[in-house]
C-alpha cells in the first residue's frame, strides 16, 4: 500500500472511531448534536485533524467545541486501543468550513485556556514528571522573559538530557539569548520568536522552566495551544492557580540543580558540555555559591558537574568577573544616584532612559548590578529603579534573609526567590520609587517588632 492510500485508511478508521465515541463515550454535559464531517491526516500520521458540524444556537456550538477540545487526550488513549501504530496520531477538533464563520475559533479556545486557569496547580513528584516528560516525542522547551543564567543553562542542561532520551526539541525563548550568555555551548542554537531559522512548532509537549506560569515567557505562550501537554519545572516559592503541572520544590537553589538530578535519577552521565551549562544556571542563583539558598546538595551536585572537568575558571571569569564598557558605565551611574533610607536599611539607585542613551546601553546591561547597593553595610534591601518608558518602571530586589523579596513583590504583579526578586510597575519611576520605598521601610519596621 502507497503512503498515500495509508494516511487516508487511518484516517477513515479515526473518523469511524470518533463518531463512536460520540455515541456512548464522551460524558460532557456540553456536548450537543456533533457529526464527524471528515479527517484530515499529516503525511507523518503524526496528528489527525477533526472536522466536526455543530448544532444548535451558539452557545450550543460554542460548548460543544469545548467539550470536544477538553476530551482529546481520553479519545486520543481510546483510538490507541484499536490503532496499531508506533506513534497514535494527536487528536484536534474544528469545525466544519461551512459553520467555522458563524463564531470566532479565538473566542472557544480562550474560553478553553480560562478553564483551565481556575484550577489549581497539579504538584507532582520529579519521577512522575519525568514520565511525563518520556512520554512526550516532540518537546518545545522555554523559559522565562529575559532570561538569567539559570533560566538559559537549564534550558540547553535539559535539551541535552531529552537527546540522550532521543525526543525531538526546539528550544524556544522570546528574544535572543543574553550576550554574556552567548558563550554557553548550543546557546547560539536557541531560537527566539523573531527568529528566520525558527522552524514550525509541531510538538506534542511544552516544558516550560524557572517560572510557573505562561504569563512570565512572553509572546511565546502564543504559540501553546490547549491540545499542548504542558510540563513545568521550577524552583520559586510563588505558584498561581492555572491548571498546569509539573514539579516546584523551592528547597532546591536553581532550576539547574533540578534538571542535574533529572540526569542523575535516570543514570545520564553529565558531558562536559552540559555540566558546563548547568554549573552557570546553579553558581549564577547561589552567587557563587555565596548565598543563603546555597545547601549541601548544591555543593553535591557541583562536584558531580566538576567531575567531567570543564574549564570552571574561564566560565566564573565571564559570568563574575567581566562587564562590557556600557555596563561599567551605567554602574558609575547607579552609584552616582545610590541614596541610604530607613535608617541604613534600605539603599537604591535609579536608571533612566537618558542614562541607557547617554553610554549606549542596553537593559540586558543591567544584570545583576543591584547586587552593588545590597552590599553596602548595615544594609538589608537594595532597589534598582530602571525607567522602561514614562509610565513603566522595573524594580529589582537584592535583600538578606529576614526580608522576603519575592513575596514583597507578589503584590505589583512581580515575584522570584526570598533574597532575589524583579518585576515591572505601571508606575512613573518617581512614583515607583517612592511607593516601594515606603512599603519597604513598613515591612522593616514590622520585622524589627
């Protein structure tokens, strides 16, 4: 039999299915009167397109499309029983040309994302979601918007774990990878949105790393639809109710000491080439290891990742100890405007869009340089006020242990570890600076109670 005629009986067969299973076997109340009109087969069996007719009012159709998206996993594992194939074709539901202009398909699959929205983050242990994980063939994999070091080395740690599993991965951040990053072996092969290279994104499965929510990857959550399986790791204490699962434990220091134990759990032998990227996503979160985040295990798995004996002085040389000429010029800046509030508990520093002008920087030039005014004696949180435009400020947060930096921040819309924190205000900046401060300072006088 030609490939030709073997697509259109698998997809007669699917077809035949479905419209069995809409008989006795879907249960959702809001499934109405449907007809399988036909199925649409890629050449590679690998996804199987379900034109359905919908019937009654729109509320009616509406519903019954939700039904139907909501059901395709149960309906992709009843076609398995019957359907041998290596790989069971991933089910999609549309409707039929004819009825697909009388509603907009955005509106259903919004309807499908805030559903899942209002439920509750699935927990789930580190065996169990790397099963979830095995299970997946074609894996898009993604962190958050601008990425630090420990969000760009667990990316490329865990590309080069899911080849060793044999999986088929795109590795997809929203803009390009951070220049003092670039030096991370495959770092150039990350693509980003704007990307000409950036192939079609036909996966199965998103693993979505260092963040808990789709909200904080950027433009990139445009391209995970409600058919996607969406497995997250991460290692921050702030978890929202969206129907997403995966593995959170805030014990660990980075993301990247969890993706060396997804290496270690399933006995992969760390490369050079790997421990090297998550050797910079582990010292980048624990400052060296300098931090109070910084455990035994993390000091366990670092001697596993020095085992394979990659060059650790070039890697801590760029990642501590260089600055570009911009950078270099914008901290002469930040401590130019450095003040001390609170009594000596609070220092902070402010960046405008005239400074970024003025030496030709970039805010990726910014990373890291709030560190400078936690550092200053007696002090207990240092802010970093940087104007992004005249109504938008970022805060970023450096503070020692007895103030949680990252709870703070839940409130303005921001968020990250106890000691480490960022986000972005819908604030002038003069404004910015003088509310935070004032909350800051309350949250002292409290601590001090």
């Amino acid at each position: 039999m030609t490939q030709k005629g073997r697509v259109k009986r698998v997809a007669e067969f699917i077809r035949e299915e479905i419209a069995k299973l809409l008989i006795d076997g879907i249960k959702d109340p809001r499934l109405g009167f449907v007809s399988v009109m036909g199925v649409k087969m890629s050449k590679d069996l690998r996804y199987a397109n379900v034109y359905v007719s919908l019937y009654g009012d729109e509320k009616q159709r509406k519903g019954s499309l939700v039904a139907l998206q909501n059901s395709t996993g149960w309906v992709k594992s009843m076609i398995g029983q019957n359907l041998h194939l290596r790989y069971i074709p991933d089910i999609r539901f549309f409707p039929d040309d004819s009825l697909d202009r009388v509603y907009a398909m955005e509106e259903v699959f919004n309807k499908i994302h805030q559903g899942k929205a209002e439920q509750p983050f699935i927990h789930l242990d580190l065996a169990t979601t790397i099963e979830e994980i095995l299970s997946a063939q074609r894996i898009m994999i993604t962190t958050h918007e601008r990425p630090d070091g420990d969000a760009i080395g667990s990316l490329l740690g865990l590309w080069y774990w899911l080849e060793t599993q044999k999986k088929e991965v795109i590795p997809l951040i929203a803009k390009p990878v951070p220049k003092m990053y670039s030096f991370l072996p495959r770092a150039n092969q990350i693509y980003f949105l704007e990307d000409e290279k950036l192939p079609q994104i036909d996966v199965d499965t998103v693993v979505v790393l260092d963040v808990s929510s789709l909200n904080r990857i950027g433009e990139v959550s445009e391209n995970i639809k409600p058919s996607h399986k969406v497995v997250v790791l991460d290692h921050h204490e702030t978890i929202e109710a969206n129907g997403l699962m995966g593995f959170i434990d805030s014990s660990y220091a980075a993301c990247g000491e969890i993706i060396a134990e997804i290496f270690i759990n399933t006995e992969t032998p760390f490369t050079e080439e790997s421990a090297t990227c998550l050797y910079v996503a582990q010292t980048t979160d624990t400052g060296g290891y300098r931090y109070s985040n910084t455990t035994s295990r993390s000091h366990r798995i670092a001697s596993a990742l020095l085992e394979t004996q990659f060059d650790i002085e070039e890697v801590n040389t760029k990642i501590f100890d260089t600055k570009t000429i911009p950078q270099f010029e914008l901290l002469k800046r930040i401590l130019n405007h450095t003040r001390i509030e609170g009594h000596g508990k609070i220092s902070y520093s402010y960046l405008t869009q005239k400074d970024f002008e003025q030496v030709g920087a970039t805010l990726e030039d910014c990373h890291n340089l709030v560190d400078f005014l936690r550092d200053i004696e007696g002090v207990t949180v240092g802010i970093l006020f940087t104007e992004m435009s005249p109504e938008k400020t970022k805060v970023s947060l450096r503070s020692r242990k007895e103030f949680n930096s990252g709870e703070f921040l839940t409130q303005y819309g921001g968020g990250g570890h106890r000691c480490a924190a960022g986000g972005t205000l819908n604030l002038q900046l003069e404004k910015a600076k003088s509310e935070l401060i004032k909350e800051i300072e309350k949250e002292l006088n409290k601590i001090k109670k």
